[in-house]
C-alpha cells in the first residue's frame, strides 16, 4: 500500500480496479456515493490518474488485483 494514501482511499481505487461501480463500493464499505467519489478523486490526483483506465493500468502494475 502505498505510504501517501489513506487506506479507504487504497481499498476504492482496488474496488474501481476490480469493476466495482461508485454505488456498489458505496454500499459494501457502508459510506456514501459522494464519499466514495471524494477517496477516489484524492487518490487519483495524489498518483497523478486520469481515469478509471488509469486506475486499472495502476493496480495492475502494483499487484492490487493479485489479491481479488
């Protein structure tokens, strides 16, 4: 995990990379759509991420979806 990112913020961008959409993380972490946009748009600017393309080629690169 990297050492920048909350662990929310790490835990939504796995979810997005595995397919999940806004409303299913939502609903599995037990917080609010607006919320899940927030830890996404945080992360994705802290790593430089445009995208959910992005998001996917990031998690791939660093192993995250060697643990689905």
């Amino acid at each position: 995990m990297p050492g920048w990112a909350s662990i929310r913020e790490v835990e939504v961008l796995r979810l997005i990379a595995i397919g999940h959409s806004n409303r299913d993380i939502a609903a599995a972490l037990n917080i609010s759509v607006t919320t899940v946009e927030v830890h996404k748009a945080n992360a994705m600017r802290k790593l430089g991420l445009e995208g959910r393309t992005d998001v996917m080629r990031y998690a791939v690169i660093n192993g995250w979806l060697d643990e689905s």
